[in-house]
C-alpha cells in the first residue's frame, strides 16, 4: 500500500485505539501515520467568539497531545502530527485525508462500548456518509492488542450487488501490501430475495465462491493464500458470530449502492455485520477505483 494514513485522534481510549489499529495497518503495508486532531473552525458561528489567548491554549494542549499519542507508535512508523480546524472532526479528517492523498482514515468506536465491538459515535457515523476514502473502525480495545500481532489476514464480505469488484481490488490491494492471508465472505446467500428456492440459493452459492475465488487468485500475488467461505445461518449476524475471526484480522466491507458516486454509505448488511463483528472493519467507497483512474 505504501503511502498515508490519516489517524483521528483525541485523547480517550477511542483516540488510543484509533492509534494502535494506525500503527498496526501503518507497519504492516509500509505506510506512514498522520496523526490528526481537528478543533473547531476559526470562523464557526457562534455568539461570543473564544478569546485568542484561550484559543492559542487549545492549540498547544492539541500539540502535546499529539506529541504523547506519537511517542506511543512503533519506531519503525514513519509519522507526522497534524493541528486542523473543520466545521467538524469529520470534516476536518476528510480535508486532511485529501490534502495528505491518504489511503485510509482510522477512527475509534465511541465510548461505552463493550470491548472487542464496535459502537459508532458521531464522527466514525458522519465519516461513514460522507467520507471518499476508506474508513477504518477501530473496535473497543484495540489499544490493548500487542503491536506484534500485526495484520494476519483480511477477510472480505463480498456479494453479488455493484460494488462488488471494487471491494474485491481493494481487498487483494491490502493483502498484497500486507502479506496477510486473504479469506473472501460469499453473501449470495443474503443477497438473493427470500422467497428463491434454497436449492436455487446453494447453486448460486457455490457459482459465485469459485468465481471470487478465481479473481482473487488471478490477482494475488503467488506467496498470498486465499479462501473463500459462504456465509451460513439464519442471518448475516449469525453468520459472522459463527465464523472464526483471529487476533490480526481486519473485515473489509463495500459500501451501500445506495451512496453518492465516490462517498460512503453504510448499507444494512454492513451494519448488521458491525454488531457481531470482534475486529477491526474497513468500509471501502463503492466507486472508489473509478475515481483513481481518473486521476
């Protein structure tokens, strides 16, 4: 992957477990962290503006924080620490992310979470609806996952619907940058209607795991392994709470086909996949390859 990646950071232990997950993608793909704290616009609205000296302590209090968040990354991880002002966080990641041609944004799950599982907060939600790179979720507790464990295996949910072969490049680009085993999540199952006939439903399920299965190869590397497996249970949900999930895992998800052309969209499968999900997800903008060749 080879290039840069935006980490949102505050100091709680989502900021804490936005770093650690960055850290991990970052020296697995050869990439290079930018740590970012975003503070409200110089020009937002407001009825009593924020005295310069108050605004100049905000500043230097996002400094130091940044600074004890940097001294936390590995050596090995090239980084940079970023002061941003946005109308919002959201905002002011995605500026950063698209100045900096970031490939990824890693953020935190909002507090209360249980750990191991993911609970969006308002920033990982904005970013889900408006952002043009792929967001990374970091769950509850990433911080306490040893460094060592770096990123074993991508597993990535694919399904029949546009978007599909966009998620599948994506995923073979991380496991190519990574090194790390490639495992693709056949959703026919749950993406034909309910009423199809269930012999209907396992032929088509066993037509597309070869067919994903053959593409990945084809564009993998020969020392990267790959697999497929065919989501099985009475719901998405109960499929990914029966499937196997390592240490060093990352589940890699499209977004919906009902997002704007080059944004993101969290579609009902995704969500769903995120309540039973223990490990990290990235959600990958549906026209994300159209708009690279444009370039």
């Amino acid at each position: 992957m080879s290039g840069r990646i935006v980490v949102g950071y505050t100091a709680t232990d989502a900021g804490a477990d936005a770093v650690a997950l960055g850290a991990r993608l970052a020296a697995a793909a050869d990439a290079a962290i930018d740590l970012v704290v975003v503070l409200p616009a110089a020009d937002r609205s407001v009825i009593t503006p924020l005295d310069s000296g108050y605004e100049q302590y905000l500043r230097g209090q996002a400094a130091e924080w940044l600074g004890e968040a940097s001294d936390r990354l590995p050596a090995s991880v090239s980084r940079e620490t970023h002061v941003r002002y946005g109308e919002s966080f959201a905002e002011g990641l995605q500026t950063a992310a698209k100045e900096l041609e970031a490939s990824h944004i890693v953020v935190g799950a909002a507090n209360g979470g249980l750990r191991g599982r993911h609970r969006l907060g308002t920033v990982a939600t904005e970013l889900l609806h408006s952002s043009e790179v792929p967001v990374v979720l970091a769950p509850e507790g990433s911080r306490h996952v040893d460094p060592a464990v770096g990123v074993t295996r991508i597993t990535a949910a694919i399904g029949t619907r546009p978007g599909a072969d966009v998620l599948m490049d994506e995923a073979i680009a991380l496991a190519t940058a990574t090194g790390a085993e490639l495992r693709l999540l056949s959703l026919v199952s749950v993406d034909l209607p309910a009423s199809v006939d269930t012999g209907v439903i396992r032929i088509a399920g066993e037509a597309h795991t070869d067919r994903v299965l053959t593409q990945a190869k084809d564009g993998l590397p020969d020392h990267i392994d790959a697999d497929v497996v065919s989501a099985a249970g009475d719901s998405i949900e109960d499929a990914v709470a029966h499937l196997s999930w390592e240490p060093g895992e990352l589940a890699i998800v499209g977004s919906s086909r009902l997002a704007q052309p080059r944004r993101l969209f969290l579609g009902s499968t995704a969500a769903k996949m995120l309540h039973e999900l223990p490990v990290p997800m990235i959600v990958v903008p549906r026209t994300r390859a159209a708009k690279e060749d444009q370039r």
